[in-house]
C-alpha cells in the first residue's frame, strides 16, 4: 500500500503460494493500525483485476471507501468506473519495481521471514531518506 505520491505506507508479508485478495483485509489493517496518526480510511482504494473479489469489495464498503477495480471477465462491468483514477495506480506499480530491483528484495533469499521484512524496512527507511535528501537541494 502507498500513498498517491508513491511513499510506501507499510509492507504484508505472505506465503508465496497465497492469493493475493485473502490477505487484503489483514494487510489493510496491518499497514493502517500501525500508523502513528487516528486510523483515517482513503476515501479511493485503487488495485490491479486480482482483488476485484466481493469479500474484498464488502470490505471496501464497510468503511465507505470507493474501490477502483476493475471487473474480471467472468464479472459484470461496473458502468462507473473512474479509469482516470486507475490510471494513477501506476505509482505502486514503479514503487514496487524500485524496490524489486534490489536483488534480495526482488528473489527472496532468506530463510526467515523476518529477516526479508527487515531488509523491506532497510530499503523503504534509504527510499525515504533519498527523497528526504532530494528535497533539500
């Protein structure tokens, strides 16, 4: 999850077999509980066709957040769906590609799960000092 400015909001590790959308909901509330600010919901959730899910919709609409996903083919079309918003998703998509390009981040080579997540905060704590840095100048 990151925010529309492309700062990663926090990292879910799950196995590596798991669907993506049944870890939606413990994720959302890992990254979200874990902030130092009052829990505030996006009002907008934007996410690829693997989570266009009703479970993961209900869940969206519960804490009235608009989900901006697009249906599978197997679904019915939503008449409307906001593309101009879809199109930013593509922040998370060159977010997660920055990070894969570190080699041990991009092929897990730990054992330990914790070791992995920790070098995920090694690289998000460089990423934010980088930009913390770039501003400056």
């Amino acid at each position: 999850m990151c925010t529309a400015r492309g700062l990663l909001l926090g990292v879910f590790l799950t196995p590596g077999q798991r669907q993506e959308s049944r870890a939606f909901a413990p994720a959302m509330g890992a990254v979200l509980t874990a902030r130092r600010r009052p829990r505030r919901w996006p009002a907008h959730l934007a996410a690829d066709k693997g989570y266009s899910f009703p479970g993961v919709r209900r869940w969206l609409a519960r804490r009235r957040i608009r989900p901006v996903i697009p249906t599978r083919s197997n679904q019915p079309r939503e008449s409307d769906f906001d593309t101009k918003r879809y199109r930013r998703r593509n922040i998370i998509e060159r977010v997660v590609g920055w990070y894969k390009e570190r080699r041990a981040l991009g092929t897990r080579y730990d054992k330990l799960a914790a070791n992995y997540l920790a070098l995920w905060y090694v690289a998000i704590i460089e990423n934010l000092v980088r930009r913390r840095l770039s501003d400056r100048t």
